[in-house]
C-alpha cells in the first residue's frame, strides 16, 4: 500500500472534519432552533453536494479558485503557490463536499433535545452559547460523535472531488482513492486489491461504530 498517499488521506479526513466541527456545530445550531425563512434555502445550499455530481462541484470551485480568479490571485499573492493542484485546494474542495455529511447528522441529534429544556435555560438568563454547552451538546454528544465520525470516513473514501481539484501528484493530492485509480490504470491489480480491501474494512468498521453510537443515544 502506498504510505505516503495513506498518510495524506488520513491528514485531509482530520483537517475537513476539523474545520466542519468549527463551522457545522453552529451552523446545525441554527438550523436546529431558528423559525427564520431562511431556515429552507440555507438547508437546500448545505445539502447540495449530496445531489451534485463531484465533477460539477469540483468544476466550479476551480474556475472560482483559479489563476484567473479574484479568489485565485488573491491566494497566490499570499500563499505563493496557485489553491488548485495543492494540499489547501483539495482541502477546501472537502470541505465543501462534506458540508451535509457532518451538518445535518447534527441538526438532527440537537433536533432531538427536548426544545422545553433549552427555553428554561434561556429563561434563566443563559446565552445560547452557554444554553448549547451545558444542555444540548451534552444530550446531543452521540448523534454529534456519528456525524463527525461518518465524516471522517466519507472523507477517506473521495474520489472525484479530490482528483478533479488536486491531480494525481504524489506527496500533495494522491490520496489513497486516487492511488486505487493510478494502480488500476497501471493494471497493477494486487496493489489496487489491498488498498481497496483496507478501505472496505475500515468503511465496515465505521458503520458498526455508527450503529453502535445510534443505540446509545441518550433519551430525552
């Protein structure tokens, strides 16, 4: 198996999961409580990429990133290195592409606290900052634990996305999805069996997690 494209799919799953936890907790948050009309457009962008090719998604964020780009040269100026064909830029093409994986598996868990616990809390002058740490991510942690969980795991497992924003270069965007791809082209069939046995048993091993995270889940 190649290591070194393990390595880098392992660091791209860590880095998207982290960022969507960042900004997918307080999105979901909003979601999960607002009456605003918003509420509908705001669920309708956050769930496109569940019904978007990864071509398109991946066609899109590179002429919005490109040289051309006011994005893309405004990155180059600071980076020095163009964001399509680097680390960042299949970072973000993740990101984007993980958004529903990890926001509405949250929404549904903080849907799930008894809406009376959060407007007593809000009666006793808590925040909604306070009121999300001390009563729904507390009754919500199992259901937030799967979302981040099967967000990692659909992030090993890209493909389209990646290739389509990052190449094939070794080192920077071959992960291990592409690497099963190089192999196959190069009719290296033993090296694209095992790492696609790896994956097959690591995608085995996060559902019975998921499952077992969802049987867990606190009543309310």
């Amino acid at each position: 198996m190649d290591w070194t494209a393990a390595w880098l799919t392992v660091r791209l799953a860590g880095a998207t999961t982290g960022i969507l936890c960042i900004v997918g907790l307080p999105l979901a948050w909003w979601i999960a409580t607002t009456n605003s009309r918003l509420r509908s457009p705001v669920e309708a962008v956050v769930a496109l990429p569940l019904v978007l090719p990864p071509t398109v998604l991946g066609f899109y964020i590179l002429l919005a990133t490109g040289p051309d780009s006011v994005a893309g040269r405004i990155w180059e100026s600071v980076a020095g290195t163009p964001l399509p064909f680097s680390f960042a830029g299949i970072l973000l093409g993740s990101v984007l592409y993980n958004l529903p994986f990890a926001v509405r598996p949250f929404a549904a868990a903080m849907e799930q606290v008894d809406r009376r616990l959060i407007e007593a809390s809000w009666c006793l002058g808590e925040t909604r900052w306070m009121t999300f740490w001390r009563i729904v991510f507390p009754l919500s942690r199992s259901g937030l634990l799967s979302g981040v969980v099967l967000t990692f795991a659909h992030c090993v497992g890209e493909f389209g996305i990646v290739l389509m924003i990052g190449g094939n270069l070794p080192g920077v965007t071959r992960t291990l999805s592409v690497a099963i791809y190089d192999d196959m082209q190069a009719l290296d069939y033993e090296a694209a069996g095992r790492t696609a046995l790896v994956l097959l048993l690591f995608s085995f091993t996060v559902l019975c997690l998921v499952q077992g995270l969802s049987r867990r889940r606190t009543p309310l």
